[in-house]
C-alpha cells in the first residue's frame, strides 16, 4: 500500500520503537533510498513508513 493511501486511510496501529529503528536502519543503507528520504520502490517517506505495522519492505529487506 503506498504512504498516500495509507495516509488518507489513517495512520493505523504503530510499532514498538526498538522495531520502528531497525527498519529504518535498513532503510538508510538500502540502494533504493533516494536522497530525498523516499523509498524508490513505493516512493513513501521511509522516516514515516518504518512506524506503522501495516507497512511493508517490497523488497522484503525489513527483519520485521
Ligand atoms: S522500504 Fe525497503 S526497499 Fe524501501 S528504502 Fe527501506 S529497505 Fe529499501
């Protein structure tokens, strides 16, 4: 689900922070990162994207 959808659908349930950190972790050393923050492949601000449960890595790189 792309941040667009997601974001006029509701924020939804968050992550704890511990996993919220090592999403974003893995996000800042992806090639896919653009310098802009956004995620090439689903062009959401990863910064907001590794919080919410719902949300997914499409390359599938995210330990949870
Ligand atoms: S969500 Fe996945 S593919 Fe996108 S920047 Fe983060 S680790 Fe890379």
């Amino acid at each position: 689900m792309s941040y667009n959808i997601w974001h006029i659908m509701g924020m939804g349930e968050k992550v704890s922070e511990e996993i919220r950190n090592r999403r974003l972790a893995v996000c800042k050393e992806c090639n896919y990162l653009t310098n802009q923050g956004k995620c090439h492949l689903c062009s959401c601000p990863v910064e907001k994207k590794t919080r919410f449960a719902n949300q997914k890595c499409d390359a599938g790189l995210w330990p949870v």
